[in-house]
C-alpha cells in the first residue's frame, strides 16, 4: 500500500494481477477449511433452536474469536458489541449476527489510521524487524519483488549479521529477483551494513532501500536498543529515514504478539505489521488486539513462499476470512 | 499487559480464602478465571477445555484434607495435573540405534535448524559423534546456515551437493555416517505446513528412509491456537517421539507447551532458551508448570548460580565479607560472575511473579548497561584506588569518570553504595549468608 507511490499505482496492481487477490483467497481458504465449520454448524442450531440471539450464541461467537487467537480481551469486547447491537432486535438469524460481528471486527480495524500514500521522498528506507523466525528476509525478498514490479529501483541492506546462513539467504534472494544486496562478513556490526547501504543508496540514487534487521525477541533490551541506534544512523543519513519499519508477525503468534507489537513499537517504532505465514491453518487474530490496543495497521499479509505471495492487506476479506465466511457459502 | 496464570489463580484464591468448603459456586467462580488464565497462556481451546474438566472432576469430588484450606486444595489440583500433562518426568532420548537417528520437523521458523545445531553440541558434550544433515533444501541458504553453525560447535554436516531430493539426501547421510563412524544422526528437515500434503509426503519419505529412533516436532514457544492443528497434524503424519520447545526465553506465558503435549501425547525432551549453540536445555515438567503457574523457576536460577559461581571464591568472598575487607576489586569480580549467569532478565523471568517481585515486570525495570558501566567505573580505577576508594579526591573522580565514559556524579553514586554495603556487611557480619548485590548493580533500576 505504502510502497505504492500513488492511488493509481495501486490501482494498476490490482488491475494488473488479480491473480494475487485470488491467491490471496484461495490460499487463506485452505487452511480455513478446516477449523470453523464445527463452530459455524454450532452457531446455526443455536440460533435455530433459540429463534433468536441467546448467550450460548454468543459463547460460540467468542469462541470462534479465541481459537483465532484474538485473545480473551478482544473477543470479550467485540461479543459485547455484538450482543448490544442484536439485544435490540431479537430473533437474528445465524447470518445476521455474523454480519454484525464482521462489522464490528471492521470498525476495530478501521479505528487504525489508514495508510497513506508512500511519502514523496527521493530514498524510501524501510527497516523489517520482528522476533526470530516470524519471516523477515522471505518478506524483504518478497516486498523487494513488488517494488521491481513497480518500476522503481531497489537495493536491499543484509543487516542481519547475528544469524547463521541470514546474508546467504538474502544474497540467493536478490539473485533470483536480480536486485543488488549491501553485505558485510558474518558477524560485523549491523550498523555498519547499514550505513554502507545508505551511502550506496544515495550514491546509486536508488529509490527504496530494504534493510532485513536480526530476529530478536522483544525482550532483549540491548537488542532492541540496537534498532534504536539503527534507526538513528537512518535519521542522521537521511532526513526523515527509516520512513517504514514494518513488524514482520508470524501468524501463528498467539497472544504474545501483542506484547511483541508493543515493545516493537516503542523500541524500534514500528509503523505497520506484516502478517506471515498466513497460508497455514493459523488466523494470525492476534492482529485485531494490535489494532485496538496499539492502533498499529497491518499493511501486507504473507500467504506462501515465493516472490509473489505477498498481498495488501485487505479488512474486509480478512474479517470474513477470520470468520470462516467463505465455508459458510 | 495480561495477568499472569499465577495472578489470576491467586486472586480467586484470595477470594476462597476462610472458607471451610468448596461450594458449586466457588468451583464455578475458580473455573471461570482458571478457563480464561489458560487462554490468556495460550493454551488452546480444546486443551482449556479437557484440562478444566478434567480438574473439575477431581475438584468436585476432592475431600478437602484438614491441614489445607479450599484454596490450597485447589492450587494443588491444578499443579499436579499441570505436571501430569506437562509429562511426569524428564524425558530422554532414545539413541540406542547405530547409528541412532534424530529427525527434526515442524513449521516454518519454528526453529528446526538452530535447534539441529544446539542438539548435536549437546549431544557432544555427552561423549557422542553427530553427524549433522542439511535436508533443508527449500529454503535459501539453509544449508549455509548449518554449516556454519557446524563449524562453531565442531561438529560435522553433511551437505547436499548437487542433489536436490532431501529423502536422498537423508539417505546419503546415513550412509555417510555409518562410513565414518558416527554414533548419532540428526536430520534437519525443511519447514512446511502441516497441510500441505505433498509436503508432508515428502517428510514421511525422508523419515521412512532414514528409519530415525526419535522424530521430534520443533515447535515455537509463541504460538498461539493453532499449536493444536499443527501439532496434530504433524502427529498424524508422523511417528512423533517428542517435543522441542524454542524461544522459551521470551515472556510468552508457554502455553502452547501444554497445547502439544495434550495433542501429541508426547513429551517435551528439550527446550530452547537463547539465541546461543549452548542454550539449549532439557525439560523439565515440573518448573514449566510452576512457570506456567506464576510460581517462578526458581530451581533454574539456582542451578544457573550453582555453575556459575565456583565455589573457591566464594569462600573467599565469604571470608572478606566477614573481616569487612570487601574491596571494589571483590565487587567487580562478583560482577563479573554476574554476568556469567546470563542476561539479567532472563534470570528475572525465573523468579516468581507476584508479589514483592511484580514491580520486577517488564525489561525496564533492569538496566544492563549499569552493570556494564559499573564494572567500567571500577576498570577505570588505580589497583590501590580499587583497593583503597576513599583517596579517590576531586580529580582523580574525574579521571576515572573520563576514563569509563561516565559521569563523577555516577562515580559518586557508585561509592556510596559501596560504602552503604560495607556498612551493611560489616553489621551482618555473623549472620550473612548471602550478599544483596542488587542495590549496587541496578542503580537506574531496582536500588534507586
């Protein structure tokens, strides 16, 4: 969305690849199949037997939120919504209180700001950061594909330096995508990689810079005061740098992840979520107490492992996919 | 911030407190808030479920013994059948095979390859010879990644070449192995979904050709719900023989420890605690239900002490201590084994939660760096100023203060607790047994 220099641009990628919308779909669906039939059956006789909304209804909404891992406090706020916009007019069928519950899961996403168009600068810097093994340099290769598609030149900065194979990983990427990679040894201060990036960035007047930081959890302090100091060299290099850090959250986190999205923000201020793995059997709902609590949106989701699975974030498809719309049809 | 397991439980239990019987309503009251600490753990729904039931029988039937009060007969309840599905005792490897083969699988980014790594550095330190394979082949340099991690621990890995099948790979392997005489194979596999079927056919090849004594299914400590589905459906694919748990050394609450015992039905043999090839540990059911259950770790952190402080110079340190001869030099060294033990947060997650120790939450409240700063405070320092702090005058305060990059106002605050300590140790003299060093290493958090 943000990579994305105008409306326009974002229009043309839809136009242009509606083969990634269906993606998206298809590949969420898969792993849906499986989990909420049994609750959306449930659902159906309640309603059925109880011609109209009782609370065992609403247990089984809630728990349709818990097992997508929403956690207790964001799925007890959105029951009690559900339950006093239906309380009015009784006699809802299954249907009915599902669309009320989707709009409500709308409005929690809606009440984060909404990306804007990706700020008009000469060099876009963006930081991936994230707790080990939620996706970063997969999502880098893969964020760095979209902006080649979209015409604008791209360097990526292997600031990864603490894990064994991470530069080899992004090294292999940026051959495939055919985009040039700053890297130092193994080992060697992550600043460093990013400053010597930066510099080419500017020397070689690239427009978007990608820099893949090591996994870290977000409770090791020195560790996220590095970001801290990374950022910093951005800011200093280039005015306004990292314009982007994106929080790579793998989604199958459960309630930890919200406490990562905190810390993330705080320490590294991250700006948008990317949510991984999204192919799997996880629901990644995680992501609806980020945006209550912390207002942070989620930009991209990631649904498979090569270059082009990685879509915009769509609400609306995510709420229905969240609850197993798509089974009910 | 969520309540801890232990928070909650404590509070219904506070509420119970007095009284002489369980009641329907009380039982009721401890299930709501045991259901919803369980989720707010992790746990999955289905496990919330059969444990709570599974507690309710127990709790319902449950004569409460004289001695204990509702409260502590329920805290009893659910610990032991905590640890009972947590896995009764430590589970071993089974690696009677020649040589004995070890499968790793599970998601992607659950940690497979790091874990491969640390098993085999463990496995050396107990008299075996690993042979380590690289049957990653999806993802980039995976296997760049064991090999270097190979080189670290010293141990070798057997790497693809130009084959692109892994289950030849793993075949190759085992060949490789037995001609070099290796005792021990560990098989590092791709990550893959448990519902991609053509995957998980791939894995069942790999496995069926390697015939491993023990599969065992990586599994992240962070997850959430889906623990379940994943968990079952490696479970169903394969001969799963065991668990290892990663990223334990986050503050994730763990439950999706309980969430894949529960569905596997298999024990977890080992856990991940760090980012280093040596944190890597066996598991231990009892302090995971205790960490679960906010009762803290606290038989890890004194095994962490135990090993880390030898104990000659602590019996030195316990002699000045009495003769009130404890220099800075004496601090820095205690310092110094400090930080041996590790990051202090993670040791701080091994305390129990609650109580005096909540205001210890969060890494805010531990500053590292004043440990760092400290030890350089006392490096910048003459031996005799070390030894002797009080001729530390104006200027040379200034110069130490120069010298470790801080400040003489901090210089100043370092001596005084120091001197506040001797004070201390002096009037404990006969009956210390252990020194509080928290004060004087956390200036900017617990001592101020």
């Amino acid at each position: 969305m943000r990579y994305l220099a105008s409306s326009e641009m974002a229009e043309d990628r839809k136009d242009a690849a509606p083969g990634a919308r269906t993606g998206f779909f298809a590949k969420v669906k898969r792993g849906l199949f499986m989990t909420h039939t049994e609750i959306l059956e449930k659902l159906g006789t309640a309603v059925k037997e109880s011609l109209g909304i009782d609370e065992s209804v609403l247990a089984s909404l809630e728990e349709a939120l818990l097992s997508a891992d929403v956690g207790a406090d964001t799925a007890d706020a959105l029951t009690r919504s559900v339950r006093s916009r239906a309380g009015a007019s009784r006699r809802q069928d299954v249907e009915a209180l599902k669309e009320l519950l989707l709009e409500e899961i709308e409005k929690v996403i809606a009440s984060a700001p909404r990306p804007g168009p990706r700020a008009d600068v000469p060099l876009f810097v963006t930081f991936l950061v994230g707790v080990n093994g939620s996706g970063k340099t997969t999502t880098t290769a893969k964020l760095a594909a979209r902006e080649k598609a979209a015409g604008r030149a791209v360097l990526l900065a292997a600031a990864d330096t603490f894990r064994a194979g991470a530069i080899e990983q992004l090294q292999t990427w940026a051959d495939r995508l055919g985009v040039p990679l700053v890297r130092h040894r193994e080992g060697a201060d992550p600043s460093a990689v990013l400053f010597d990036a930066l510099s080419a960035a500017k020397a070689r007047g690239v427009a978007t810079l990608f820099v893949d930081t090591a996994g870290r959890l977000h409770t090791k302090k020195n560790l996220m005061e590095e970001l801290a100091k990374m950022r910093r060299i951005a800011a200093r290099e280039v005015p306004g740098a990292p314009h982007e850090t994106l929080l790579v959250l793998d989604a199958t986190t459960g309630i930890n992840g919200l406490e990562q999205a905190r810390r993330f923000v705080e320490a590294a201020g991250a700006t948008g979520v990317v949510l991984t793995k999204l192919d799997g059997s996880a629901r990644g709902g995680i992501v609806l107490a980020i945006y209550r609590e912390l207002k942070l949106p989620v930009l991209y989701v990631g649904v498979g492992e090569s270059a082009d699975d990685l879509v915009p974030f769509e609400p609306s498809e995510y709420a229905k996919a969240l609850l197993g719309d798509d089974v009910a049809h | 911030m969520f309540e801890s397991l232990g928070d909650r439980i404590q509070g219904v239990f506070k509420e119970l407190r007095g009284e002489g019987h369980l009641t329907d309503f009380h039982i009721e009251t401890a299930f709501r808030e045991i259901r919803l600490s369980l989720l707010e753990a992790d746990v999955a729904l289905p496990v919330v479920k059969q444990f709570t039931e599974k507690i309710r029988e127990k709790a319902v039937g449950a004569k409460v013994a004289q001695q204990l009060s509702p409260a502590q007969e329920i805290t009893r309840i659910v610990r032991d059948e905590l640890r009972a599905l947590l896995g009764g005792e430590n589970a071993t490897l089974d690696l009677q095979g020649k040589p004995a083969v070890i499968a790793l699988v599970g998601l992607q980014g659950s940690g497979k390859t790091t874990s491969a790594a640390k098993l085999a550095r463990l496995l050396k330190t107990r008299g075996r010879y690993p042979l380590v394979v690289a049957a990653d082949l999806a993802r980039p340099a995976a296997v760049q990644q064991l090999v270097t991690l190979g080189r670290q621990i010293g141990v070798p890995v057997f790497e693809p070449g130009k084959r692109t099948d892994p289950v030849e790979v793993a075949r190759e392997g085992l060949r490789e192995a037995r001609q070099t005489g290796r005792d021990t194979l560990i098989v590092d596999t791709a990550g893959r979904l448990h519902i991609d079927e053509e995957l998980m056919a791939q894995v069942r090849a790999i496995t069926a050709a390697v015939e491993p004594q023990e599969v065992l299914f990586v599994a992240d400590a962070m997850t959430g719900q889906d623990a379940v589905k994943s968990a079952a459906g490696f479970a169903a694919a394969l001969p799963l023989t065991g668990i290892v748990l990663t990223k334990t050394d986050g503050d994730a609450r763990g439950g999706a420890a309980l969430s894949v015992v529960a569905t596997t039905g298999k024990p977890i043999k080992f856990v991940g605690v760090g980012e280093k090839p040596e944190d890597f540990e066996a598991f231990h059911p009892d302090r995971m239900a205790s960490r679960i259950l906010g009762l803290g770790d606290v038989m890890t952190l004194i095994e962490k002490v135990e090993a880390t402080v030898d104990a000659d110079s602590a019996r030195k340190l316990a002699a000045k201590t009495a003769t009130g001869e404890f220099t800075l030099e004496d601090l820095k060294e205690q310092l110094a084994s400090m930080k041996k033990m590790g990051p202090l947060e993670s040791l701080i997650d091994l305390l129990p939660k609650g109580g005096a120790m909540k205001a210890l939450k969060g890494p805010q409240s531990v500053d590292e760096r004043a440990l760092v700063r400290t030890t350089a405070m006392i490096d910048s320092m003459t031996p005799d100023e070390r030894r002797h702090p009080q001729i530390l005058n104006g200027s040379r305060k200034k110069r130490v203060a120069a010298g470790s990059g801080t400040s003489v106002a901090e210089i100043n605050r370092l001596l005084k607790q120091y001197q506040q300590m001797r004070r201390l140790m002096r009037t404990a003299r006969k009956g210390v047994r252990g020194l509080d060093l928290s004060r004087l290493v956390l200036p900017g958090g617990r001592g101020s």
